[in-house]
C-alpha cells in the first residue's frame, strides 16, 4: 500500500517552516531542480547552511532554525537530491554519493555571499565536510553531527547497510529507536511507513554508490583549516561515535563532544546554555580555536 501519513507529513512540515518565515524555492543544479528552504535571520552571526540525513529533509531542521534566527544573518537549508522536495535527476540517472556534494556544492556556490558555517547531521554530515574541503574559502565553520563518511572495514559496511534493510514496522520501530534518543510520539503513527521511505530509489541508490575511496583520508582531513565541532550520541545508532571519532582526532582545530543522551539525528537543543557550541572567531581573526560543550539533550 502507497505511503500517505509520510507525504502528507511533508507538506505539513514545509507549510510549518513558511509560516516560520522561511522562502520554499528550487535551484537548477546538475540536471535537476533542488529544493531550498531559506530565510533572513535577525542576527549578525554569519549564514548557516544545514544538511539533513539520510532519508530526510529540510523541515528536520525546523526547531533548531526557530533557535537560529535571533542570532545569525540568514539561514539556508537544502534538500538532497530526491529527498524532501528535491528532485531526481531528468535523465534518469542515479543520485549518487558524488552527485550529492556536486549539486550541494553548486547550490551553495550560487547563494553564498559571504564565508558561512555548514552544520551537517549523518550523510549531510559527509556531504558539509566534502564541501568544506572542495570550498575552504566558502567555509568559515564546520559543525558535524553524528556524521557519516568514516573509513570503515567492508564488514562494518555491510553491517550499516543492512541496517536499513526493513520490512516490518517492528524492525522500524527498533530502527527509530537508535536513531532517536527521544523519539517524537508521532514517529510511532509513520512507523508503518518507515521501510517505504528506505526502499525509495534515492535512498538505495545512494548506499549502492559510497565504496571506501569516499572517505577522506588523513591527509584530506587535516586540509581542513576552518573552526570545527564533530558531536554526536553515546547510543550505538546508524552513526556511532566510534565512526566519527577519527574526524576529532585526525583534523586540525576538531574537538568532538558525545552526550550519553543523545541521538544521531536532530531534533532540537534543550536550551542554549547546553547547546554543544563552537567559539567562531571574529572577523579578521587568525585564531581558528573551537571548543565545545557537553550538550544535556543533545542532537
């Protein structure tokens, strides 16, 4: 049977971030059309730009842009290829992990005016910080979240891919379980819908894609110059700490932060004194320090 509580779930969350004063627009990228969400912010820190998950969207982000907009110039939250309002590409082909950071990258390239902080939550995460290396002079800081894109063994890989292999609403029911520390009660309406959501072409097409020459190497990661946060959860979900640790410990200027009661995916900070947090320096500033606080209700 057609999924339905899920589309219709979608329209919902994108009618609620217009009504939070967010602009609903495609951009023309690589052969289809990306679909941004974008608002003025009422502050003077710099752009953030937000990269969702796996099977995600834009409005995943909403809470924390509510949180945002006090205090930053603009907010910018695209959507990846045939996730959210993104459509596939017009020639039929495949949405790969190269495509993602391709057409990411020229969306960016086009609305950027100034150096922003690219805040990434699992392939966004992976996506946010291939952008940062392929546009250093973009980047002005780096926030990853629980993300993916860590080397792994060809086991460990096909243990994660297995992973969205569900059938039943039991299995997603568990599979929401790890992701989320505190799963929102209407997660449990969608359950039933869940492994429609990871069958979908985009999905599976992007997990067929990614081998291990997608990782970035040491080498890589240490080019990495701008301000940086790796945090993420202390549960073993899709993305577990052990996976990205190695971003912490390889690049320059990346502290990591892991809350025992966190989850892999975001949904909203307690308040702002527990937000992990990274110490953006000024304009002009060579200092490029960051550091990080423990976050209560984590991402």
């Amino acid at each position: 049977m057609a999924s339905r509580l899920l589309p219709a779930a979608d329209r919902l969350a994108r009618l609620s971030l217009r009504a939070r004063g967010l602009a609903s627009s495609t951009v023309r990228v690589r052969g289809l059309d990306l679909h941004v969400y974008e608002g003025a912010g009422r502050g003077r820190l710099p752009t953030v730009v937000m990269l969702h998950g796996l099977g995600a969207g834009g409005a995943s982000f909403g809470p924390m842009v509510t949180a945002l907009r006090p205090h930053v110039r603009r907010v910018i939250l695209p959507e990846l290829p045939g996730h959210g309002f993104s459509a596939h590409p017009e020639d039929g082909g495949d949405i790969t992990a190269d495509l993602l950071l391709d057409a990411i990258s020229d969306a960016l390239d086009g609305m950027l005016d100034e150096p922003t902080i690219v805040l990434g939550n699992s392939l966004g995460g992976a996506v946010a910080l291939g952008y940062a290396l392929r546009r250093p002079e973009r980047v002005r800081g780096l926030m990853l979240v629980s993300p993916a894109g860590a080397k792994m063994e060809a086991d460990e890989w096909r243990e994660l891919v297995s992973a969205f292999d569900l059938t039943t609403t039991a299995e997603a029911r568990r599979f929401l379980e790890r992701v989320y520390h505190r799963p929102p009660w209407f997660l449990a309406l969608f359950a039933h819908e869940f492994p429609d959501v990871l069958k979908k072409p985009a999905v599976r097409q992007i997990l067929a894609s990614v081998t291990p020459e997608h990782s970035p190497t040491p080498d890589e990661l240490a080019r990495c110059r701008c301000p940086s946060c790796c945090c993420g959860g202390a549960p073993s979900g899709c993305c577990p700490p052990r996976r990205w640790r190695g971003f912490a410990s390889t690049c320059r200027r990346r502290p990591s932060s892991r809350s025992p009661r966190a989850s892999a995916t975001p949904r909203r900070w307690s308040s702002p004194s527990a937000s992990p947090r990274a110490s953006w320096p000024s304009p002009g500033s060579a200092s490029g320090r960051a550091g990080s606080r423990r976050g209560s209700d984590g991402p």
